[in-house]
C-alpha cells in the first residue's frame, strides 16, 4: 500500500481498537460502578447522542478544515475520554459517554471521508479493506480487554496504555492523508446537484436497511442462539464471534469483487447472501445450520455500508454527504434494536429475526444506485496539504 492507504488502515484499526477496548472492559466498568442496568443503558444512550450529533458537525468540519486536523482533534480527545473512562465514578459516566462518543463519531467521520478521497485519487476500491482493517482493530482491541479482565489488570491502567499506543499510530497516519479539499466536487450546475440528492436519497435508503441486517446480527443473533436455539452461553458467544471473523474476512476480500465486477452487483451479490444466512439461521433445524448462516450473514452484509460510504462521496463530491450517509448507518445501529426487540415480545425472536430478509432485498434492489466505482481525479490532491 502506499502512504495514503498506508496511513488511512492504520486510522481505521486504531479508531476500531480504542472502541473495542471500552466496550471489551464494559463489565469492569459496571462492577466498579455498581451501576444497575437501567443507568448503564441511560449513559450509553448518551454516548450514542454524542456520536450522532458529531458525525455531521464534523463532515462540514472536513469541508472547512481538511480530515486531518479534525482526525487529529477528535483522536485527541477520544484517547482522554477513553482515559477518564477509567477512573471516572457514576455521575460523571454519562457525561464522559457523552464525549467519548463525540470524539469517536468525529472520528469515525473524518476517516470515512479520508476513505472516499483516498478511492477517488487512486481510482481504486478501497473503502471495504478499511473497515476490515476496522473490524481486525475491533479484535485486537477485544482481545486486549480479554487478557486484561484475566489478569485483573485495573481500568485506569487498561485505558491509559490504550490510548497511549493508539493514539499517536492514529495521529502518525493522518500525517499521510489526501487533502480532500483540493478535490473538486462531482455535481456541476442545478440539475446535477438535484440529481446527486435524489441518488443520495436512494443511497441513505439502502444504507438504513443494510444497517439494519448488520446491526440485527450484533444485537440479537447471540441471544437468539441461546434462547430459541437453546444452546450454552458459550456456543451463544462463538455465533457472534463467527459474524465477526466473517465480517472481517469479507471486508477484506470484498476490495477483489469491487475491482471484478463492481460495486452494486457486489452489494447486491452480498446482500442476497445475507438473505440466505438469515432464513438458513432461523429456519434450518440442523444444529450447525445458525453457525453456517452467520457466516453467511456475515460474509454478505459487511459490504453494503462501506459501499454506501464510497459512493455517497462519488455522487456529491463532499464530506457533508460521507458525514450523512455515516449518520444514517450508525442511526440504524441505535433504532433498530428496540423495534426488534418489541416485535419479538409479540411474536418471538425468530420470526421477528425473518423481516430481515425483506430488508436485504431491499437492498438488493436499489443497489444499482451506488454506480461501478470510485473515478480518478488529479494526484495534485496527495501529499500533506495546506
């Protein structure tokens, strides 16, 4: 990889690493807090607050300053709120929630516009291999928390070497990133601009429900194994586990479909596999058949919100629409639990489970929205900018 892509992974392991390492400690969290459920679930909500609110402040951010400063700041404070995570007591928890989700959703913002303009420059499909580098931060952040929950090592000392690795790799790949500013926007005169909102509107559509599927499998795919399919806490964890690994792996190898056959019929190959996961899932009686179904599920929903991501910045040229296209993505994550979970009190898990596939065949029809791929502008656009 050169320099651009080089230094865009590593923003986007590190962004994925300081998440998983708060989430992987949560339970530590809770224990020293002696928090109930109810107030853990208000201060989550109010991280999930920061992070919306953020994504679009930041994409006019980027407009007006460049990803890089904004990826800086926003790593910045995230590695200190991700610190005061470690020692803060119960009052404050919301209101450190509330920043640490500020920061991360900047962040998230500014490497997904980074992303885009790192694809228009080099012609190329990069956006799915930087949310599988995400995705393998999110594992290495995890895996830490695991090692540090066994060895009994203390939040304070977890979260302050945390944020100490990770966020000067940030700060050192940012240094290469493409200044997006230089690039000029796609939409040329009235009747272009109306166009690139009305394929905008279609994208956010498609991004809603392929958000939903992903987020579904997160939320409830492990529950499901344990209380419909009966099976142990530990067989309910490695489900997710196996959605995760196959996220991952997908993201990975989805750069060879985009490059082959392009970026809507990748989607639309991706999401009618997810459909075949879910209802192999939720239908099949064979003990292994949820476990080859997530995989599936994994393998064929993990490229739709990046591709959302790529084309969104290909139909408007701004890091305003990357920045709403993000907020949609994450709003899913935060709307579609509860609709769930109402459903399911109402008729089951499973069946509830079964709209899903509706949703990934809504995305299978409008995915020719998201066009072929990323178009090259001038190289003058690389290097460190102004």
């Amino acid at each position: 990889m050169r320099r651009p892509e080089l230094g865009t992974a590593l923003v986007f392991a590190t962004s994925g690493a300081v998440q998983a390492s708060w989430m992987a400690r949560l339970p530590a969290v809770r224990d020293r807090l002696h928090i109930s459920l109810a107030d853990l679930g208000f201060a989550l909500l109010a991280m999930g607050a920061g992070t919306l609110i953020s994504m679009p402040v930041a994409g006019r951010l980027c407009r007006r300053f460049g990803s890089r400063p904004v990826t800086w700041v926003s790593t910045v404070l995230g590695g200190a709120a991700l610190i005061a995570l470690g020692s803060t007591g119960t009052r404050a928890l919301g209101l450190v929630l509330f920043g640490f989700g500020l920061a991360c959703g900047a962040w998230d913002t500014a490497m997904n516009v980074q992303g885009v303009a790192v694809e228009t420059v080099t012609r190329a499909h990069h956006m799915p291999r930087f949310h599988g580098w995400w995705s393998a931060g999110t594992l290495i952040g995890a895996g830490a928390g695991v090692l540090g929950a066994r060895a009994h090592i203390p939040l304070s000392v977890h979260f302050v070497v945390a944020a100490l690795i990770c966020v000067p790799l940030c700060a050192l790949g940012a240094v290469g990133f493409v200044d997006e500013r230089r690039l000029p926007t796609v939409p040329n005169g009235r009747a272009a601009r109306k166009a690139a909102g009305r394929r905008l509107l279609v994208i956010a559509a498609l991004t809603l429900c392929g958000a939903t599927v992903e987020g579904a499998a997160s939320d409830w795919l492990a529950i499901y194994l344990r209380d419909v399919r009966a099976v142990s806490h530990a067989h309910a964890a490695a489900g997710y586990t196996v959605f995760v690994l196959a996220m991952a792996v997908g993201r990975f190898a989805a750069t060879g479909a985009h490059n082959r056959i392009g970026r809507a019929a990748t989607v639309r190959l991706g999401a009618l596999l997810a459909m075949a996961g879910i209802l192999l899932s939720v239908l099949a009686p064979l003990p292994l058949a949820p476990y080859v179904g997530a995989v599936c599920w994994g393998l064929g929903i993990c490229v739709v919100f990046p591709a959302a991501l790529s084309a969104s910045g290909q139909a408007a040229g701004s890091s305003d629409a990357v920045a709403a296209i993000t907020t949609v993505g994450y709003s899913a994550g935060l709307v579609a639990p509860p609709l769930i979970g109402t459903l399911a009190q109402g008729v089951g898990l499973g069946p509830a489970l079964l709209g899903l596939p509706v949703l990934a065949a809504v995305v299978v029809v409008l995915a020719p929205a998201l066009g072929h791929g990323p178009a090259a502008q001038p190289a003058t656009a690389t290097g460190s900018g102004p």
